[in-house]
C-alpha cells in the first residue's frame, strides 16, 4: 500500500457537508482521502488534490469530478484561481511524509535503511538534506537541530557535523548516523527521529510552506467552510491550533472594534481528534496523529 490514510472516516466526515460542493486535498498520496471524498459527493460535486511528489501522480483517480495537481500546496490560492474555483467548501491537509516516502530507502526519509542524504518531497528542488549537511553554516544547522527537532544539544550537534565535513563529505546516512555512534542504545531511536525530522522540515521548508497554505485555505473557504488539518508534530500542531483560534501564528490576537476577539474559525471540537487503539494497532505511524477542523466564520 502507497500510504495507509489516518483517521480517514472522521476526517472525511469532518469536512464535507455538502455533496454538491467543491473540495481540496492537499496531501493526495495513495489518494486514500481522496477517494474517501469522492465517495461522498454527488455528480455536481468537485475535488481537487494537490501533491508535489511526482510517484504520487501515478495514484490518480480516474473520475470526472476529480483534478489532481502537481503543485505544493503553498500554492493552492492561485491553482484554485487557475481552475475557476476562487472559493471552496471544504480543505483537508493530511501533513508529514507518507509510507510510500519513508518506505521507499533512497528517498533518504528514513533511519532504518543506509541511503543517499536526500529527504527531498520534489525531487525536482535543488536543496537536500546532503546540501544541507554539508554546506550551512553551523549557527544554521544549529538553529534548524533547535527548531525543528527540538534537540537540547544542537550547538554540539552542529560543532560535530562542521568539524567531521572537513575531512570528509557526509553523503549518506549511515555517515551521519556514524557521527553520534557514541549515543547510548535507549537515547538512539528517538535522538535519530528528531535529527532526521529537522533536516527534512528544512528541506521541504514545511513550516513556512504549512502556514502559507492554512492562510491560503481560509482565503479561499466559503463562509461555514471547513479546513480539517491532520498533524504528526508538535511544531505543526502548534502553529494549526494557534491559527484556527485566531487567525494568526505570532503576536497578539486581534480585536474588533468592540474590543472583542476577532475570531476567524469556531472549533468544531474543542480538542484534537486523535486515533483509537485499534487504528494505531492497525498503522502505528497514525500513533502522533492530531486532527482539527475549523469552520469559517
């Protein structure tokens, strides 16, 4: 299986109210929500799914009411107003990598297999993980080990890297994982998913491209539209909870006129949907999953 979609039922249920309505995926895949989706729209219905990674357009749906483009999701308002439709009724964002990626070994995405330091989700960009590695400056990698994988020791981590680089290129990653081969057993698991984490996030520039697109989709939403967000990060969930109650990522929460909070989506629930026991059993990547669904005001 390409990828094994999390919490599929209560997403889909979550976001389409009408059948006769438009609606975006923006993380199409295997194309599991997709053809969830599908499924409960009527012939008037539309949907549109985006996904950058060209391995994900061989999954494509053959269905008059489905258009699947080949775009990062940052840039959903101008494809929605390519294809005509300025407004919608319903966003979901399945965030993270899929199966497919972390399975496929010289996609570099994963810690179990030796590959090539790649982590990239277009393979069509110019940065990797090997550029990153090996050519930013060591406050850079510092910051993004900080950032992105919330390691306590990035300034070390950063040091090792820097000085080990000029000797030898690090092109793999069994040759970064070879770096901190002094890490006690229990600490390595965890320490290699939050290293490989941050140099993927810097890659993918997931962060920026996240907010980008949760801007977007409440640009493009019909009033009482819906944006559903899946996340399996505390960083990504962090900036969807934030954004969903008050429209922003940083600073002070606006006021209306009144003095009252302007609110820009009221909370379908006021806590994050998360997996059961079963579904975790079934696909433990779905174990970190967070869904919220906002509707428009």
């Amino acid at each position: 299986m390409y990828h094994n979609p999390v919490l599929l039922k209560q997403s889909v249920d979550d976001l389409v109210t009408n059948p006769d309505g438009i609606y975006v995926d923006c993380t199409f895949g295997g194309g599991g929500h997709s053809r969830e989706i599908l499924s409960r729209l009527s012939e008037k219905g539309k949907l549109f799914s985006f996904d950058q990674d060209l391995d994900a357009l061989k999954n494509t749906i053959d269905d008059p009411r489905f258009t699947l483009v080949n775009q990062n999701f940052r840039f959903l308002e101008n494809s929605m107003l390519m294809y005509g439709f300025p407004q919608v009724d319903g966003v979901l964002a399945d965030l993270g990598v899929s199966s497919h990626q972390f399975d496929e070994a010289e996609r570099g995405f994963s810690t179990r297999n030796n590959a090539p330091l790649d982590m990239r989700m277009n393979v069509m960009q110019s940065l990797d993980a090997k550029k990153v590695i090996n050519e930013y400056e060591e406050t850079e990698l510092a910051d993004i080990f900080y950032y992105y994988g919330e390691l306590r020791e990035a300034r070390k981590l950063a040091r090792d890297i820097v000085h080990h680089r000029k000797t030898k290129i690090i092109n793999t990653t069994e040759d970064l994982k070879k770096l901190f081969s002094y890490l006690p057993p229990h600490k390595v698991n965890k320490f290699y998913a939050q290293l490989f984490q941050a140099i993927r996030i810097e890659v993918n520039q997931e962060l920026e491209a996240l907010k980008e697109m949760l801007v977007q989709a409440y640009n493009i939403l019909r009033p009482e539209g819906r944006l559903v967000v899946i996340s399996y990060h505390s960083l990504e969930d962090r900036l969807v909870k934030r954004f969903l109650k008050n429209g922003m990522f940083e600073g002070e929460q606006q006021r209306d006129i009144y003095g009252n909070y302007k609110k820009v989506f009221e909370l379908l629930k006021t806590k994050a949907v998360i997996p059961d026991d079963k579904e975790i059993e079934e696909n433990s990547r779905a174990r970190s999953a967070k869904m919220r669904t906002g509707i428009k005001v």
